[in-house]
C-alpha cells in the first residue's frame, strides 16, 4: 500500500509552486508545467520521492536512530509540534538558534540551565525569593522553554532532521550539510535542491500540504519503532535488507490484526452475557410472595361496656 496516494497530494495542494518569477532554476526538473503565472510541481516525482524517504526515515528509527522536526514559519508551527510530539521526536518550531547543531555543547548547558529553572519552580523556590527576582527568573524560563523546550530530551545530536522550508531553515540546512546530517526536506520550486539528501518537491507554504507531509515523516517513525518491538523479542542478528524489513513488519502486521480480532471476539462474548444475565426473567413466587391472610386479618378486641358504649 502506498505511503499517500495521488489523490491526497492534490487535495492538500502539494502540487503548488511559487510564483514563475520566484523560482530556483534548478527546480527545474521537478516542475510539471505553469498555469496563471504559477508553478505546477510534477506530483508522480514526488511519490516517488516520498516513498524514499519514507524508507529511509523507517531503516533510521528501526536501527535506534533520532529525526529532528524543523519548522519555525507560522504555517508550519503547529504541525511540527503536534507531529513530533506524536512520535516522541525532538523539534524546533520557533526559532532556531545558531549553533544548536555545530555547537551543540553549549546548547545543552543552556537546556541544563532551563532544567534547574524548571525544578526550582516546580519545588516552590520561586516562591521564596524576593518578587522581583522571581519574576526575572521567570521570564529566563519562559524564554528558555520557547526555545530550547522542544529538544530538553535530546542527549545527542540527531541522526537526520526534517525541514519544513529550506530557504527559512537554511542555517540548519547549512550546519547540518557541515556536520553530515542526513536532511529530509520538503523542497519549493524557490529552493536549491542540491543540498538536500532526500527531497520531497511539494508545496511548502500551505497548512494542509505542511501537515500531510509531517504525518508521512511520523508515520515512518512510528513504523521503525514497531520494527524495533517485534526486534526485541527474537535474537539480534546483524542488520537485515530491505526485502526482509518488509516481511517482518507484514507477518508483524498479520499477528497484530490476528490478536485484534481474538480480543474483539472475546469482548463480544462478554457483552452477550451480560445482557442475557439481565434480561433474564424474574421468578414469580419471589415477585409475588403470598402474605400470611392471618396475620394481615388479626382480629382487634373492643371491650364494651354495660351501657353498649365502647371502652
């Protein structure tokens, strides 16, 4: 099954480029044609490409590796967050600063330095200094969160990173292609596509187009970590080809549906007793339980008197 259909591209307007006097000539190869003054990207390129990228952002995670998500521009903020949050990957979707790739030890004093911040308002110590430098302190902490909050949890520098737009993130392009960090990168027609190692030519301005393309990279990452459960059981070998990742993660898939299936069965079965249990008749002798005609009819005794009157 493909990753996205054609269908879907169109729907969130992959297939818009710039405008044909913004344009990188080297796009060239990916454009399908021009209509009012704009780009049309050739849509079956960029299958293509989606499909490589897919496959290699999976092969990445399946062997333990990490993808930063980068998107600072407005459209694409929200996404960037939402996705990499869903898959448990470090992001930046604010503002990248310079050096948190080729300078990487300093960054991680400065998420050490929000850690400590984060403890002591958490503690209650903000409480107990003096107003002023709490509030000072305070706002560090805000800054710091804006910033560096997205990648508290990254230990190490990343395996690969996603760019949303090269032309906004091109100093993370820059010090990733220094460091040798794999780039996956939804390319415009304005962008230079030769300095990006897996590209996916697409609109990168438009919400829809912005979050479908993060739900792909996500959806590869999610994909890799099943690889590494079903792993986890067996032995570990050495690393295995592309033909043998795809017939593990089919007979994964079957197992999962197989052991879905037997847990629906099972909770079906439970529910269909229950309700025969409740709708089950009540008996009658209990419902109707004969009273002692007797006891209810107990006579009264009345004493009367000479006179005929009642006592």
């Amino acid at each position: 099954m493909a990753v996205v259909t054609m269908k879907q591209l169109l729907e969130a307007g992959v297939h818009f480029g710039h405008q044909t006097r913004r344009w990188d000539p080297r796009m060239r190869r990916f454009i399908h044609g021009e209509r009012s003054g704009i780009y049309i990207i050739d849509l079956q390129q960029t299958l293509e490409r989606i499909e490589s990228s897919y496959t290699f952002v999976r092969d990445l995670v399946a062997d333990g590796g990490r993808v930063l998500f980068v998107g600072t521009k407005r459209q694409a903020q929200d996404a960037i967050r939402s996705y990499a949050e869903k898959c448990g990957m470090p992001y930046v979707n604010q503002r990248w600063l310079g050096g948190m790739l080729t300078n990487f030890q300093t960054i991680s004093k400065r998420v050490s330095k929000m850690q400590e911040y984060q403890r002591m308002r958490d503690s209650g110590e903000f409480e107990a200094m003096p107003k002023k430098e709490a509030l000072m302190l305070g706002r560090e902490l805000e800054k710091l969160e804006r910033n560096l909050g997205g990648i508290q949890d990254m230990e190490r520098l990343p395996d690969a990173i996603f760019v949303l737009d090269t032309v906004k993130e091109h100093i993370a392009v820059t010090e990733a292609n220094k460091l040798g960090i794999p780039i996956v990168a939804v390319v415009d027609t304005d962008c230079n596509p030769d300095v990006i190692q897996y590209l996916i030519p697409g609109n990168d301005d438009a919400i829809r187009s912005g979050r479908l393309l993060c739900r792909v990279v996500a959806d590869a990452i999610e994909e890799g970590r099943f690889i590494v459960n079903s792993r986890s059981g067996g032995d570990e070998g050495p690393s295995l080809d592309a033909d043998d990742r795809a017939a593990e993660q089919e007979q994964a898939r079957a197992s999962a549906a197989t052991e879905a299936a037997e847990r629906d069965a099972r909770v079906a079965a439970t529910v269909a007793s229950s309700v025969e249990e409740a709708a089950a008749p009540v008996g009658v002798e209990e419902a109707a339980a004969p009273v002692d005609v007797e006891e209810a009819a107990a006579p009264v005794d009345v004493a009367v008197t000479t006179d005929g009157e009642q006592a």
